[in-house]
C-alpha cells in the first residue's frame, strides 16, 4: 500500500534527494531485490559509430530502466515527475556498482528502440571480431530487461558468427544460456549451432588446427544438448530434442571421422567414429529425405542438412571396415538414401541458380565432394 501512495505522488527536490540517496548510495547488487540483475552490461567500442550509437541507446533507455527500482521508474516514465528530472545545476543520479548514471526522463514508445529491428540492425552491422563480443551482454541486458529474442534470431545470430568467424562467441552465448537465453534445445538452433563447426573446418582450408577447433566446437555443442538447461519447454513436436535427428547426430560423425581421416590415419583409437555411426542409423527412420521440386530453396537447404552426414558415412565406412555389418548398413544408407537425394538437390539448385550465386548449401557440397573422392 505505501509503494503505491509513493508512486501517484509528486516529489518535491528535498524528498527526491532523499529517495536517490536512499537507494543508490549502496550497489544495486547487494540489494534482495535486484541481485539476480547484477550489473549493468557494458559494451566495448566497435567498428562502425552506428552499432556504438545502437548499443549505447539500448544501455541507457532499456537496460539501466530495468535495473532500477520502481519508486525510480516512476520518475523516469511518469510524465508528472519528469521536471523533477530536468534541473540540470543538481541532477538526479543513481549508483549501479561501480557506475554513477543520471536519471532522465523516458517515453516508452519513443525512446526505447524495438527489440526485431535493433537485432536485425545489430546482426548487419557487426562485421569484426570485437562487434560480435558485444553480443553476449547484449543479450543479457535484454533478458534482464524482459525482451524476448525468438529462435529463428538466435538462429541468424548463429549462421552470421559462423560465417564470420565468431564461433567462441556463439560458444559464449550457449555457455551463459540462463543470462543470454540461448537455448539449444530448438532443432534449427541447434542445428546451426553444429553447422558452424562444419564451417569452420572449410574456412580453414582443412588445416589441422582448423578441424580440431570445429571438432572442439562441436563436441561442446552436442554436451550441451544433453544439459537441462537448454531444454526448450516451449518447443514441442518435430522442432524439439535435436539429439534424436539424423542431420544433427550426422554432423557429430562428420567431425569425428574427419580428424579421423585427416590427421588419425583413419584409425578409430577411442571408438567414437564407430558409436557416432550407430547413433546416426539409430534414428534414421525420422529423416527428411525429400526434395521439393519447386524452386531451389527446399533443394539447398537439403544439400547443407545432408552433405556432411554423406561425407561422414564414407568416410566413417573406411575407418569401421566396409565388410563390417556397420560399414554394410551405412554403405546401404549412402546408395539408397543419400546419394540419390543430394543428386537431385545438386541438380535443382544449379539448374535455378546462377553460377556467381552465393548458395551455401551448394557451396558446401562442391566443397566437400572435392575431398570425399
């Protein structure tokens, strides 16, 4: 009853002082109420003046409102006290740790940047290493702040780090799922969290320092899918437990049988090329083995979902012995399933796509076709 009496009033300049002090002469951290926000999430400087400008407006005008109490809040949205805020010979200020911020007044629906456009904005303007660092607090303040970030974000967030070389970022981002929200337990998260390992390895031009950081990426992100933590509740259906699909457990072969092959002389030491190849054909029966003959969208995404875990069968066939009864079933599996579908897909996206086109499922096979012959 007295917060909601405080809150309808008016403060006059003595009892302002009196309320910032009260509240912000001590670390927001340390009080009950607030110290699951800890403090508020710093950026460092980027490479373009846009994203900094981008950054720095949603530090001040979402994330630093979030992190007040709500006797605060009320000075700074209610517009009756924003004169209260306006005297600039003794301005009103808050302490969040180690930091002093001045209190201004806010308009929800003009101040505060909309949460689809500013990730979109953000995604398109990191272009560097030290762009994509920020995206962790980034994330942490808009949590904190009760900005929900949908899948299919997280999932461009992903394919753009990987492209770009920001896999330890988006290894940061999964590791601090409770703060970033990054949940695995989505099949398209997932599985482009497990593509940027695949990526990883042809960036680097097959180098071994190359494929041993992706097989360290993508061991990493396959522990995680068994954490509860990543479990999405949310998700239901065919989109839920990425560890029960094919082309998820197939990239996790690709890996295993690639170092295998390249640098182990297709020796199976540990035996985890073998169990990998038996957890594939375990759950093969819920593979998406068609291709839409319309367009060539359908056709290049089967080619990036497909191609590695062909490239890992033949190569995983090699190292557990073709007369072996797993080589024989995934010898079956190659001919029957996959070479018949990737001919089709590789033949629908060259014939609607033109040669100077950027199509990475496309990309993906010419490349890997080269070192699988």
């Amino acid at each position: 009853m007295a917060e909601s009496v405080m809150s309808k009033c008016l403060y006059c300049r003595p009892c302002l002082q009196r309320l910032l002090s009260r509240t912000s002469t001590r670390s927001f951290t340390t009080s009950p109420s607030r110290r699951k926000h800890g403090a508020l999430p710093s950026f460092t400087p980027t490479s373009s003046p846009k994203l900094d400008a981008l950054l720095s407006t949603f530090r001040s005008n979402v994330f630093l409102p979030s992190h007040l109490l709500k006797l605060q809040q009320n000075l700074i949205y209610k517009k009756k006290n924003h004169r209260l805020l306006t005297n600039t010979e003794e301005p009103a200020t808050v302490r969040l740790g180690n930091e002093v911020h001045a209190l201004k007044p806010l308009d929800h629906r003009v101040d505060e940047p909309n949460t689809r456009k500013s990730m979109a904005q953000i995604v398109e303007l990191c272009k560097e290493g030290r762009d994509w660092v920020n995206m962790v607090p980034f994330l942490m303040g808009l949590k904190t702040a009760g900005r929900k970030v949908e899948w299919w974000q997280f999932e461009k967030i992903i394919r753009r780090m990987g492209e770009k070389g920001g896999l330890g970022v988006v290894m940061e981002m999964a590791r601090r799922v409770e703060g970033t929200g990054m949940k695995l337990g989505h099949v398209k998260v997932a599985r482009e969290a497990m593509w940027g390992g695949v990526l990883k390895c042809v960036q680097s031009e097959w180098s071994e320092e190359g494929v041993k950081e992706g097989e360290k990426f993508v061991e990493a992100m396959w522990q995680m899918l068994s954490e509860e933590r990543h479990v999405d509740g949310n998700v239901t259906g065919k989109e839920a437990d990425p560890k029960m699909k094919p082309e998820i457990v197939g990239v996790l072969l690709w890996i295993r049988a690639l170092g295998s092959s390249l640098f182990g002389e297709s020796q199976d030491v540990d035996g985890k090329v073998k169990r990998a190849a038996e957890m594939v054909l375990a759950v093969w029966q819920s593979a998406d083995l068609t291709v839409d003959d319309e367009g060539w969208y359908d056709a290049n995404h089967k080619l990036m979902m497909w191609t590695p875990v062909w490239h890992g069968m033949k190569m995983a066939r090699k190292i557990v012995g073709e007369n072996t009864a797993l080589g024989r079933d995934l010898t079956t599996t190659i001919t029957s399933d996959l070479e018949p579908l990737l001919k089709k897909a590789q033949e629908n996206v060259s014939r609607h796509v033109s040669e100077d086109s950027s199509r990475r499922g496309l990309l993906l096979y010419d490349e890997l076709s080269k070192i699988a012959e």
